[in-house]
C-alpha cells in the first residue's frame, strides 16, 4: 500500500469488503463554509452517501498522511482550524513533508482517490478557466487533473465567477468528457443553467457506469465532469446571480485580490450580497450531487 496513505478504519473495513466509496474534498470544509455549517454539512453528506449504500471517504493532509476518511475530530479540526493550507497538486509534497494541516482541492482530492482506487469523486463545483484568463493565465489546476487523472467527478458545474465557455473549451481540448444529468445544459453551480451545453446528456447511473467503464477500458486516461444541476427548488435565479457576481468581480479587482484567494473572496461577497442564501443553495447542491455520487458508485461497483 502506498506510503503515504492512511485510510480510517470505516473505509479500510470498506475496502476489505469491496464495497463501493466516494471520495470527498475538504476545501469545501476549510475554506468553502462558515463554521459551523462546513462541519455540519460535511456530516450530512457523509451520511446521505451511506444511506445511499456507499462509504464516504473525506480526504486531507494530516500529521505527514493523506488521510483516506476522517474522524469527527478531524472533520472538527478543519472545520476551525485558521492555518489549514489549500491544497491542490502543486502543494502535495509541501504539506506532506513539512507536516502542515491540509484541506484537498478538486484536483488533490482527485489523486489522493486514484492512488486509493476511488473511481468517484462528489464535490460543490469544479475550478475553471478565471475571467480574464487571456491576459492573467488564471487556469484552476482542476482542468489540467481532469486531462490525467481518472476519477469520475459529480459536481454541480462551474461557478458563474469564471469564464464557463473557456472552461469548457479548456475541457475538449483536453479530451475530457462533460456530462450532465437530467438536462443537456450544463449548470453554473447557484444555477440550473450556464447558457452552454454539455458534451452528453445521461441520466441513469447505469447510463453514467457504462459510460466511464468503456472510457477507461479503452485505456483513454482522465476524469469525466459529471454535471448534476442544483434541484430547482433551491437553486437561484440566473439573472440575479450573473448582476451580484459581476459586483463582486469588480470589488475583487478594485481591492486587488489574486490568484488562489479570489474564490474565497467571491464566494464570501456573493454570500453577503444574497442575504446568505447563497450558501443553503451551495449546501443543496454539495447534498444532491452526494446522493448522485452514490448511486453512480454502487452502480460502477456492480458492474465492473
């Protein structure tokens, strides 16, 4: 077993047994939601993906050690800890050699469950292409870990902070599939709807498993974006998220906020510009694609 990994006793008894897991991020807990709702929300998920019939696997850096599945006093320790570092693939072997608290991006996350032989990933939204990417290089490192590393990734698709046509143009360049479920759009995270479609529409985790087994029985290499849009009753009007996300870009840029503190940044002024109710549709969303990511982890598990 790879050295560095750790797996909890849940998921190691999981792993024996050869029952389906999902990996989880823990970003969304460090740096994503206020305490307490991060550490409330990311019990929640873990126990929708049970009831579901899988096992969940939080993954973050802890003591040297990724850690495959956490505690409870680990979920808390994320959950308050001001000095816990964002970690995507750059970060890996800084935070694991130095011994530093680390919370998984998408793209950490997504090695840390194909060196654990996690085929399923559930997460809020992916990275994308930033506005402005033409002259700043601003490319999140998920896109270019989709291209490489193959994990099936349920998310609600991209934030409407980014550039989402870039993003997607980003994704076929590299190969990588984008499917939606339940409508041929792709969703922008708050919202059902991007203006943008999907590569394929599928709709049954039968559909989705088979899918990504002949993907990877071809031996072509990397992620699928499956994008599951916010349940309708929660999301946000599109129109009311483009206007509050175009304001909060413009405070970003006029209090010069860079690189990987912009989304924090945006998420945090989109939150205060809806009243917080940005964050019950982020928590919805973070629970419909859990229940999504279950489904498609059993599935994949019985038909392999």
């Amino acid at each position: 077993m790879h050295q560095y990994l750790l797996f909890s006793p849940e998921v190691a008894a999981a792993r024996a047994a050869g029952k389906p897991i999902v990996a989880l991020e823990s970003t969304i807990i460090s740096h994503g939601m206020p305490y307490p709702q991060n550490v409330r929300t990311a019990r929640e998920v873990e126990q929708i993906i049970r009831d579901g019939g899988a096992v969940p696997a939080t993954i973050a850096i802890i003591g040297g050690k990724i850690c495959i599945g956490l505690s409870d006093e680990q979920l808390e320790l994320l959950g308050t800890a001001s000095d816990a570092i964002k970690v995507s693939r750059r970060d890996l072997p800084f935070v694991l050699a130095q011994n530093k608290l680390g919370a998984t991006t998408v793209a950490a996350t997504m090695i840390c469950a194909e060196l654990a032989g996690i085929q399923v990933f559930v997460t809020g939204g992916i990275g994308g292409v930033h506005r402005g990417a033409e002259t700043s290089f601003d490319i999140s490192a998920d896109l270019q870990e989709l291209a490489q590393t193959s994990v099936a990734v349920v998310c609600a698709g991209v934030k409407s902070i980014l550039d989402i046509g870039l993003t997607l143009e980003y994704l076929e360049t590299h190969g990588v599939p984008v499917v939606s479920v339940g409508q041929r759009g792709f969703p922008a995270f708050f919202t059902r709807e991007s203006g943008f479609n999907a590569d394929f529409q599928l709709d049954t985790p039968a559909e989705q498993a088979a899918f990504l087994h002949t993907k990877w029985q071809l031996g072509l290499k990397g992620g699928v974006v499956v994008s599951n849009p916010v349940p309708a009753a929660e999301a946000m009007p599109k129109e009311e998220i483009d206007r509050i996300t175009e304001q909060a870009l413009q405070e970003a840029d006029q209090q010069g906020v860079t690189g990987k503190n912009v989304t924090p940044f945006l998420l945090a002024r989109i939150k205060a510009l809806t009243g917080g109710r940005s964050l019950a549709t982020n928590i919805a969303l973070v629970k419909n694609n859990a229940r999504c990511g279950a489904a498609l982890a059993v599935t994949m598990q019985s038909t392999h």
